[in-house]
C-alpha cells in the first residue's frame, strides 16, 4: 500500500505531460547467483540463465515509476541431467525510478536507479509429483542502468538488478529447507523506444 501511495504522489510530482516520457523496453539478459531454500535436486539455481522480459516506465526530468516483467525458463535444470521435467522463476514488480535529470542527459547515457517490490513465482515439475512446486511470493528488487538514445525515438539500454522473495512460508513437506526463498541477480540489454 505504501508504495501504491508513493507512486501515485510521484506521477502528481512529475512534470507537465510534455515533459514526460513514455519507454518501453523489450530485454534480452542472463540471471546468475542464485539462491535458494527450494529442493534443488540439480543444483541448478546459482548457474547463468536466459531471461527474457519487458518493462515500461514513466519518466519524467528526474523520477518515474515503471512496471517490469522477466522470465527465465529452465531456472532449476541443469545441463542433460534430466532430475527436472520443467522449471521457471518469473518476476512481475512496480519500481519507482531516480534518473539523471533529462536536461543533463541529453546526448549521452542517462543512469537510473530502480527499487520496488512485487511478486516472484517460482515452478519447478518433478518426475514424481509429489515434490512439485509451483508458489507466488511477494518479492524485492533493487539495482540500476543507463539509456542511451540513438534516434529521438529508439536507443538501447543496458541494467542490473538483484531480486529476492520476502515473508516465505515455511512448508512442512520437505519442499524448502526453511522458509521458502529464492533471490538471483539479472543482467540484461534492451531496445528502448521512447514515445
């Protein structure tokens, strides 16, 4: 609720429609130093992944708020060891974003620094269905980036962030060691296209 709150006063704070900008960004990363509570038969969490996603933001001179959306299939398999039929960790967050003020930036790269929470879902499908996993958890996420615009409308833009769940619950049958967890690192590179 607090951070529904915030990001409601940011889009109030944020300069007259003209000077705000809409981005949408199509990303292509790798996920890497994972870790995690969940039964991990392969071991398969802390290696590099593929992960695909997107996210939008609203950004006016300084502050904005975005929506991000990642998918990284195969989370928790690990080369031909087949011990996992399918996997994925799937992140969804609101992040309020701090930029370089726009006037500053305006033919080089602009930094920006995200934080937000969310949630993260995490599947993994054994061949024995009863150590099956399949859970939604609100989730944390902090990092930063850079846009660079090539054209007035597209550019490139290149970013980190670390994701971690938050308030797991304990299962009692064997699913986790303790409270369910999972947190990983994501890089990645994205087409910017500025409206």
């Amino acid at each position: 609720m607090r951070l529904n709150l915030l990001a409601l006063a940011l889009l109030l704070g944020l300069p007259a429609r003209a000077s705000a900008e809409w981005q949408v960004r199509p990303f292509l990363g790798v996920t890497f130093a994972g870790a995690t509570t969940f039964f991990d038969p392969e071991q398969a969490a802390g290696h590099p992944k593929i992960a695909i996603g997107v996210n939008g933001v609203l950004l006016g001179e300084t502050f904005g708020v975005e929506g991000d959306f990642g998918r990284t299939p195969s989370f928790f398999q690990s080369g031909d060891q087949n011990l996992v039929l399918g996997s994925s960790a799937t992140t969804l967050t609101g992040n309020i974003v701090i930029a370089l003020p726009r006037h500053l930036a305006q033919y080089t790269l602009r930094p920006y620094f995200v934080v937000g929470a969310g949630l993260m879902r995490a599947r993994i499908d054994h061949e024995l269905e009863a150590l099956n996993v399949s859970t939604s958890l609100p989730a944390i996420d902090v990092g930063g980036g850079a846009t660079g615009f090539l054209t007035e409308r597209v550019g490139l833009s290149w970013d980190i962030r670390y994701f971690r769940t938050v308030s797991g619950k304990t299962e009692g049958n064997g699913l986790s060691v303790g409270a369910e967890q999972l947190s990983f690192w994501r890089a990645n590179m994205a087409l910017a296209i500025r409206f």
